[in-house]
C-alpha cells in the first residue's frame, strides 16, 4: 500500500517537474526568437544607411554642388517620408509584433493544455485516492460488525458459563444447608454433641 502510494507520488512529481521544465524551455527559446528578430531589423535598417550613404558620395564625387544638394535633398525627402510610415507599422515593424503575438498565442495555449492535463491527472489521482478510501472505510466497518458480533457471542458464552457455576455453588450450598439441618435434629433428638476428630 504505501509503495503503491510512493511510486505515484514520484510519477505526479516527475510529470509536473517535465511540464515545467518544458514550459522554460519554450519560453526561452520564444525570448531568443525575439532577440533574433529584433536584431535582424536593426541590421537591415543599418545596411540600408550605408548603402545610402554610399550612393550620395558617389554622386558628390562625380557631378556638381548644384546635382548634389538636389540628390541629398530628394534623399532627406525620402527618408523623411519613410520614417512616419514605418512608425504608423510599416511591413519592418509590424512582422516582428505580429510574430510575437502569434508566438505568445502558441504559448499560452500550450500552457492551457498542460494545465489541463495536470488538473485531469490530479482529479483522476484524487477520486482513485477516494474510492480507495471508501473500500477501506467499508471493509473496516465490515470487520467492527464481526468483531461485534464475537464480542456478543464471547459474553454470551462467559454469562452462560457463569450462570452454570454459580447454579452449581448455589446447589452445593443447599445441599450442605440440608446435611447441616439434618445432624442438627438428630443432636437434638439425642441430646450428643458429635464430637470432630483433629487427627494430623
């Protein structure tokens, strides 16, 4: 019984331990997808700068300070007009957010279900733990109405057997009551004392 009561002790401890051990590990490996995601936009938009860059000294080098201003206006005008895009949740910014939406979607769904199956195994754990206690509690009710029962029949018996020996005292006691009467009319009768012998 109590080995039977160990071995799913250390089977409820193992499956809970392996579910939380599970669920760290999902949400490490969801922090290191966002670092990494995080990281390759910041990448892209640095590239894109220095390609830029490039591009406007390239064009400074080979034509006039009249083409050059006019080609780092028109890049001002561009970038100007990029940046409230990409803050309104251009495609650069709004990949990531909905990734990670999606992602944290996953993982709570994943935590709800192993929820769910640990809260299953505990009720099913626990009306095994209740049935198991009624067929005990039933079974030693079983065996206090037995004892009973031999309790009874045991004082039964004693009450019988000692009704039997004091019948016999009592009877004995009459019976010298008469042996006694009967040599107490014949002294009388004859008028001699009987004399006891104290012979050693």
């Amino acid at each position: 019984m109590n080995d039977d009561y160990n071995t799913e002790l250390a089977v409820g401890v193992a499956a809970a331990a392996y579910i939380i051990n599970s669920l760290v590990e999902d949400e490490a490996r969801h922090r290191i997808k966002i670092r990494r995601s995080a990281q390759d936009t910041i990448s892209g938009v640095r590239s894109s700068d220095r390609v830029t860059m490039r591009y406007s000294s390239k064009e400074i080098e080979t034509a006039g300070e009249t083409s050059s201003r006019k080609l780092m206006e028109k890049d001002n005008r561009s970038q100007e007009s990029s940046l409230p895009r990409s803050k309104k949740g251009g495609s650069s910014s709004g990949r990531p957010i909905a990734w990670e939406k999606a992602e944290m979607e996953k993982l709570n769904k994943r935590c709800e279900n192993m929820k769910a199956s640990i809260l299953a195994w505990e009720n099913e754990k626990k009306l095994r733990a209740k049935v198991k206690m009624d067929k005990r509690k039933k079974e030693l009710e079983r065996r206090i109405k037995i004892n009973q029962q031999l309790y009874q029949t045991k004082i039964s018996r004693i009450d019988h057997i000692g009704g039997g020996a004091k019948a016999e005292v009592d009877e004995k006691r009459r019976h010298e009551e008469l042996k006694i009467k009967e040599k107490a009319r014949k002294i009388r009768a004859s008028g001699k004392v009987p004399v006891s012998c104290f012979c050693f």
